[in-house]
C-alpha cells in the first residue's frame, strides 16, 4: 500500500476552479454585508426616532404645565379680586 501525497504548488493548477459557485459565493458575501450595513442604519434611525419622540413628549408636557399655571393664575387672581 503506498501513501499519495499531494503534488506540490498551487491546488488550483490540480483542481478545477468553478467559476459560478465562486461568483455565488461572492455575491452571498456582499448580500450578508449589505444586510449588516442595513440593520445598522436601521438601528441608527430607531435611536434617533426614540430621541425625537422624547423631546416632543418633553415639549408636550412643557405647553400643558405652561396652560395649566396659566390657568392656574387665572383663578387665583379672580379668587382674589
């Protein structure tokens, strides 16, 4: 029984280099790094959504305390008068 060794040099001189299934591949690759570039910005976006959303709650209630001691004054000058 004898031990096959490898041939020396490159695998690609030996084996057959399919072309499609190289291009598949690439193409799977940039599809993964596209989805990843995608789902960052989208978790970007959704940060900053939240931010927005808390400042214009935070505006929201400003305007109604503001309406509220405005009315407030309001009674309390007529209950004084």
């Amino acid at each position: 029984m004898t031990v096959r060794r490898p041939p020396e040099g490159s695998r690609f001189l030996y084996e057959s280099f399919d072309a499609t299934s190289a291009r598949l591949e690439a193409n799977e690759r940039v599809a993964q790094e596209r989805w990843a570039a995608l789902d960052f910005r989208l978790q970007q976006i959704d940060t900053v959504l939240e931010r927005l959303e808390k400042r214009i709650w935070i505006g929201v209630y400003g305007v109604a305390a503001f309406l509220l001691s405005q009315m407030a004054q309001a009674i309390i000058a007529a209950a004084t008068k």
